[in-house]
C-alpha cells in the first residue's frame, strides 16, 4: 500500500469511530443505558473522542516518535507511528 492509500483508510477508520463515539454519546444524553449504568453502579459516562496527540500529553519517548515520524514522513515506519499515535 502507498501513502495515499494508508491515509485514505486512516481518515476512513477515523470517521467510522467518531460516527459511533457521537451516536453513543447521544444514546446516553437520552437516558437509553441508564438501566446498564444502574445496575453496574456506576455513573453515565459519555466516551471522549480521540484528539490525536494534539488532545493529549505525549510521554517523552512517545513526543520523540513522533517528532522523528515528522521528519521522516517517507520513511514507512513513521506512517505506523503516527497511526499508533493517534494522528
């Protein structure tokens, strides 16, 4: 696969999981998993969305993979950093 393909899935992944992130989000605005909550006895919680590594800290070596993925953007291991990263 080529780097075009690879992003192309990426933002195809990313899209499917937010679409299912929002729809449960809603679902527990309405009150539709209150008796699941209930008898876990635990409080509705809604699932954050993932922000890449831009919404979150990065641990150092993790920064580091990331700051060398960004200087290799050729280099195919940088692809799988990046994804593994979130962005």
């Amino acid at each position: 696969m080529n780097k075009d393909a690879l992003i192309k899935l990426t933002e195809i992944r990313r899209n499917i999981a937010a679409r299912a992130i929002n729809k449960y989000n809603e679902k527990v605005d309405k009150g539709e998993f209150n008796k699941y909550f209930e008898a876990q006895g635990i409080a509705p919680r809604k699932i954050d969305m993932p922000g890449g590594a831009s919404g979150r800290n990065l641990s150092p070596q993790d920064q580091a993979a990331l700051d060398w993925a960004k200087s290799n953007p050729n280099d195919p291991r940088a692809v799988r950093i990046r994804l593994k990263l979130g962005m």
